[in-house]
C-alpha cells in the first residue's frame, strides 16, 4: 500500500515507523527539512518538502497513485485544507485527518455527509482523553481499551511482589475467573511477550493483559486484588485540549482541579468548565502543589504538552503524598526515566493516534484496533465472513483455526453479546473476535483470516 503522511512531527513519525516496518510505500511531507532528514536516516522512505497543503507537492509526492492520505501536521487547517485540495483533484486516496479543536469537532454537519469531503477524522486529544477516563473508572489498571462499543474491555495490571498474582500458574486463574468470557491473553515480561499456556506462572513486575466483559471488569480487578479506592479528588496538571476535555467529562462526578500556567487559557477554560477550580500558576511548584493540598490527592495527571514538565511535577506530587499519578509522554523514550520517580501509569498519545488510524489501515475487517507496549502488539477486533474461502473461520471451531503462536483469542460477540470462547466454539457469519497478537508482524495472519471479499 502506498500511504503519504503529511506532518513528520511526532505523531507523523510515529504513523511513519509503524508503517514502514510493515513493507509499505511511505511518503511523507514535511516543510522542516530536518525533520525529513532524521526520519529518512531511520527508515526506507521517501520524503518531500514543503507545504503540505500545496497542490504541486501533493503532486510531486506521488498524489495521483497513492492508496491512503494521513494529515498530521501541526494545524487542524493545513491537514482539513491538504483533504479538500486532494478530493477535489483525485479520487483514488482514502483520506485521514487529524482535527484537534474542540470548535471544529463540536459541530457534527461540518464532517457529515453534506460536510466536508474527509473520509475520516481522528481527534488524538479526545482518545487520549477517554483512556485516562478509563483509568480514572477502573482505579488499579495499567490499560483499559474498548471493543465492540464497550461489550469488551481489555485491561493490564502490574504484579506486585507478594501480591495476589504473584506465583500464580495461568490455569489457577482461569479456575478462579471460570466464565469462559474472561481469559488471560498475555503476560508481558521486562517489556517482552510470554506465550500464554496454563503451565506458565506470573512474576513480581510482569504486566498481565486480561480481556473481560465490559460489566465485569471492576469484579474483575476485585477478584484479583487489584481493585483500588475510588478516584474522587482529582488535581489536573495542564490546560490544554486534552485537560479542559478530562476537566468536562470527569467534573459532574468528582472534585476537579486545573493547574494553568498560560493567563489567557486559565481564563478560557475556567469560563468553560462549570464545577472544576481552575488555578493559575506552574504545576511543578512545590508551594502552590501543598496550598492545593496534593497530599490529600486521589490523583494527580500531569497532561502538560512538555513531557519534562510532567515527569517533574508527577513525580512531585507523588513524593509529597499524591496517592497515584498519571503522567502523559510524547516521547516513548522518556519512559526509560521513570524507575523511581513513583509515577504509577504513563499514557502514550501517539500510540492511541495509532491504533485509530490502523484500524482504517488493516486489510482485514477490522472494527477497531489498539496499539500496545509501544507499538510492539496490537489487540484487534476483527469481523467474520465466509467469502466461500477455505481461509474464513466462518463454520469451523476454534480449535481448528492455526494462527501461529503468539495470536491469542480473547473475546467472541455474536449478536451484541458476549459468549464464552471454548475449543469446540464455531465461528458464525459476522461474528466479532476480539484478539491479542503479541507481536505486530503476526497480524497479517488477522488479515488474511478475515478478509472481507
């Protein structure tokens, strides 16, 4: 597939790293030719400069044969304006674009049928923003991701030494959560899959992926003792669209609190948020953090767009006595800083963008996909068809389908329910199997299997 991203800054770089490593032709424009260069010296692209938006580049990009438009740059605009420029030329490429303001993505005709002619529109701001609601609902998780509306849910925890987990063997667990609508998909090991077999025992520090029932998830984490305390007092570090966007969705229900360093923000946001108390000052003020009472904290998320500032100031609050913090890096390398700074949950926005445009990427029919530990795996709820192809998995059992190792089904949803996954389990027309591939490149093997034809 040939695929032309437009914006090599970190979310453009991101989408280019995924797809380069998958065998595709990748185009990406940029006008900041450093930019182009670094990403050129890692990877075997092409690279053009200049105004992504200007037709004669779209044209000197290879426009006229290209299967797929990603616009990621910086300005809502330049990516809405590059979509418009290209329908109204061409009408091969499927179109994508990232569209950040509120204002634009508030007014549901401007995308609609009768909008503007975008195929698809992503809001990173908001996916991330309903990934730390997910965290903020389900208190004790590492990861919550939705499938099929919200029917199912994949979640990880951390193992702490002497834990309930701790030593347990993979068959232990599946006794204790004995639905068969509840499975262990896969362990994740100093940051490497483990395949997961009933033999296999947990260890103090492994990440544990578990696909659930959405109802169930908190009965769940209950059962495996790591279901935490209500989140209740909540102290949000930064203003910007993804703060104000957390501030109004978690505002009705809990006590809010926004720390802004910006003046004409603090004053923007505060005239839009109703329960939440917006703060003028500099998050990483030790000061201002004990006058707001941080140790009396629930949460503290630091969701600043500098990564520097939000290790500082969560880390910060957690040493004067913020019960549990989320820090937001754009940046999956800063990761490696975090081992005793007490931050408890990173979130990646570039890895949620990700795993939203894959969706419309993956040749399968696929119905939604999340990127994990990242980018290295990836959860994918894929839909089943016969095609009269020996390869469907319509009409044959689980335990006749031969993924390699490493592909692990989750969950099945048939008629907007949930039904337990055994091995004598047949595969129905239109069926969606939600499923964990511990290692990207093992994909294709989803996308071939499901098929639309």
């Amino acid at each position: 597939m040939k695929i032309l991203i437009l914006g090599a800054g970190v979310t453009g770089s991101s989408v280019a790293e995924a797809f380069a490593s998958e065998e595709n032709d990748i185009v990406v424009v940029d006008f900041r030719q450093e930019l182009l260069d670094a990403l050129k010296d890692r990877f075997d692209i092409a690279t053009v400069t200049g105004n992504a938006a200007h037709p004669s580049v779209l044209e000197q990009a290879g426009i006229h044969n290209t299967d797929m438009v990603i616009a990621v740059t910086d300005s809502d605009e330049t990516n809405m304006l590059a979509c418009l420029i290209i329908n109204a030329l061409h009408s091969r490429p499927k179109t994508i674009a990232r569209v950040r303001a509120i204002d634009y993505l508030k007014t549901p005709q401007l995308f609609g049928s009768a909008g503007l002619p975008i195929d698809i529109v992503i809001s990173p701001e908001q996916i991330v923003m309903e990934s730390i609601r997910n965290l903020v609902e389900f208190p004790g998780a590492l990861h919550v991701s939705e499938f099929a509306g919200g029917l199912v849910r994949l979640f990880s925890v951390k193992v702490v030494a002497n834990g309930f987990l701790t030593g347990k063997k993979i068959r232990s667990l599946k006794e204790r959560l004995s639905d068969g609508k509840t499975r262990v998909v896969a362990i994740f090991r100093n940051g490497k899959p483990i395949c997961v077999s009933g033999d296999v025992s947990i260890e103090t520090d492994d990440e544990v992926f578990i696909v659930a029932p959405g109802e169930k998830v908190k009965r769940v984490l209950k059962e495996l003792d790591k279901l935490e305390a209500p989140l209740k007092r909540i102290i949000i570090a930064g203003g910007g669209h993804i703060g104000k966007r957390l501030a109004l969705a978690l505002e009705k229900n809990h006590q809010v609190k926004i720390i802004e360093k910006n003046s004409a923000r603090a004053h923007k946001i505060a005239d839009d948020l109703h329960n939440t108390v917006v703060l003028l000052g500099d998050c990483t003020d030790e000061g201002l953090l004990l006058d707001e009472s941080v140790e009396s904290a629930d949460l503290f998320c630091a969701i600043t767009d500098n990564d520097g500032v939000n290790i500082i100031s969560a880390s910060l609050a957690k040493s004067l006595g913020a019960r549990k913090t989320i820090c937001l890096l754009n940046q999956n390398s800063y990761t490696k800083l975090l081992p005793g700074t007490g931050i408890d949950v990173t979130v990646l926005p570039n890895q949620a963008t990700l795993g939203a445009i894959l969706k419309h990427v993956r040749r399968g029919d696929v119905a939604q996909v999340t990127s994990l530990c990242g980018g290295a795996a990836e959860a994918i709820e894929a839909i089943a068809h016969a095609n009269n192809d020996e390869d469907s998995v319509v009409g044959r059992r689980v335990d006749s389908i031969n993924f390699p190792a490493g592909i692990v089904m989750g969950a099945l949803i048939r008629n907007s329910q949930v039904i337990p996954i055994h091995h004598d389990t047949v595969f129905a027309e239109n069926d969606h199997v939600v499923m964990f591939a511990m290692d990207k490149k093992l994909v294709i093997n989803i996308e071939q299997t499901f098929q639309r034809i």
